[in-house]
C-alpha cells in the first residue's frame, strides 16, 4: 500500500488514477512515501524518512526545498506545460486590463449606483477619463521562452502584435524551433528598448531574483506596460517603484502581489489566478499522479 500525502486540494480527475486497492490517500497521513501540492510552502516542514517523491501539480518548484530534497534522494516533480494554456489566457488579458483601464472604469461605473436616470448622462461625461490604447501593432517582449513564453508568444502574434522574444538560458537557434511568430533576440538590451510591454515567463531561482531591477529599467522605453505571470521575486520591488514614480512604467499587472503592491499606483494585482481554471487543474493533477505512481510502481522519472 502507498500512502500518498496531499498538501493542498488537488482537482479529484488526477487523483481518482490512483487505485484505490493499492492507494492511501489522505491531507494527514503519517510516513507517506509521495506528497502532492500546488502552492503549499514545505521549506519549514520535516520530511518524513519514508518519503522519496514530492509532485507539484504547476510549474513552478520554488514552494518545495529542492537541496533538501536532493540530499534525502527525494524526487521532485512538476507539471510543465500542463497549465500553459491558462497562464497564458490570463496573461493577454492582463495586457488588455493594462490597456484599456478595464479595472479603474468598472469600479468608476459601480459608484454610479443610486443616481437613477442621471446614469447614461454621467457615462457619457466619465468615460472620457477611461481612453485606452489598442496592442495590435505595438511591441511585446516575452522574457522566456517554456511553454507559457511560447504559447502567449503566438497568441500575441495572432492579435496582430509585434513580438521580440529573449531566453537567458536558449539560443536563438533553438529558440526558433519553438516559434517562427516571434523575432528572437540574442540580448535582453535590444529587447527591452522597443518594448511597449514585456511579459516575464522565467522560473524563479536565486539567480533569477530580481532579474527586472534597475538596470533592466533604464532599458525600457517610457509608459512601457509590465506583466509578471511567472513569480513575484523576478521583479525588484524598489526599482518598480521608481520606475512608476518616473513613469517609466504605465502598468505593471502582477499574479503575485502582496501588501506592498496592492497599495501601489498604477498596480494591477491579481490573486494568483493564472492556472486556476479546471481545465489547468485537472491537467496538472493527471500529470503528477501519473508521474508518482509511474515512478513508485516502476521506478520511472520524467520532469524531475
Ligand atoms: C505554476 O507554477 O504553474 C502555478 O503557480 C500553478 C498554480 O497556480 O498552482
């Protein structure tokens, strides 16, 4: 029998692959051989002798303590791609929200509850205040290109953009491989100075931290729009607050705030909401119980 440990809800179409005749499943369950989370943080939690995998049903691994892991020969394993389509669903609408003042105007029409038959008068009146501008034509630079890069990469493309797209870790060769919508670039320099937006889809490590800080900043064009889908430590947050201050920054639309952000102007801050459809849910759940018990019946390790 084996025990597997869930440390957040897990959408049941995954866990439902587990045979039930072989399967312990449980949130609290004493020496599991496989833990599975979503955002759960485990940096703090003592890790059972008896566990040897920890699925996580997103992208992202920097919840799990993954040096920790290592040196107790636990397998750690993600669910790339399986919650791109999501992500980056919400990413072009972040783009939208950061261009038409979608947010600001409806929140605007909400307080126009109680003035009755002055309402269509006073719309008229305001909604000067909400003139946005349209993306086709304008540059996105996509920082990254795994599957999350790539998929908003031709999204973009398809709505009319130009997109200029960079990896720090793949060639251009490479890249191109990926997509043909995007004209790949060798420096994030080049890059960033014709952007008038730029979405970030690397992962975030100790190498990664702060990779839009000051210096990236000073690259960017005036009013340039920023979207952080991927983790909130890749934007330094003193250097965006300067660069808002400035103007530099228009919008910056993140999936990651917290109390600092949502007391910033020109903040757009979404609760984390990238890969929380069912469809991404539900794919990310197969995905790790299919690679756990792949991994506890027969030994077998693909995305560790
Ligand atoms: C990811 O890393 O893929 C996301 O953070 C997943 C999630 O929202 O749980």
């Amino acid at each position: 029998m084996f025990k597997i440990q869930t440390l957040n809800k897990i959408d049941p179409e995954g866990l439902k692959l587990f045979p039930l005749s072989n399967y312990e499943i449980a949130s609290e369950i004493p020496n599991a051989d496989a833990v599975i989370l979503r955002s759960f943080k485990m940096h703090d939690m003592e890790l059972p002798s008896s566990l040897k995998a920890i699925a996580r049903a997103g992208a992202g691994v920097n919840n799990i303590p993954i040096e920790k892991c290592t040196e107790k020969g636990v397998v750690v394993f993600n669910t790339p791609g399986a919650n791109a389509n999501g992500v980056k669903e919400l990413v072009i609408a972040g783009m939208l929200l950061a261009s038409r003042d979608i947010v600001e105007s409806v929140t605007w029409a909400k307080t126009l509850i109680g003035k009755g038959d002055e309402v269509p008068a006073l719309i008229e009146q305001g909604k000067k205040n909400f003139a946005g501008q349209e993306i086709k034509g304008k540059t996105l630079a996509v920082i990254g290109l795994g599957a999350i890069g790539v998929l908003v990469a031709n999204a973009a493309s398809a709505l009319r953009m130009n997109v200029v797209g960079y990896d720090p870790y793949m060639s251009v060769k490479h890249a191109l491989k990926l997509s043909r919508e995007v004209t790949w670039m060798e420096g994030v320099q080049p890059l960033l100075a014709q952007a008038d937006y730029v979405t970030i889809n690397i992962p975030l490590t100790p190498e990664t931290k702060g990779y839009i800080n000051k210096e990236k900043f000073r690259m960017m064009k005036d009013g340039v729009r920023i979207l952080n889908f991927a983790r909130g430590g890749l934007v330094d947050t003193e250097s965006l607050r300067e660069a808002i201050a400035s103007g530099k920054v228009a919008r910056y639309i993140t999936d990651f705030p917290d109390e600092e952000m949502l007391k910033m102007d020109n903040v757009i801050s979404i609760p984390h909401l990238g890969a929380s459809t069912k469809e991404s849910e539900t794919n990310c759940a197969i995905m790790a119980v299919e690679q756990v018990q792949d991994f506890l019946e027969n030994g077998n390790i693909k995305n560790s």
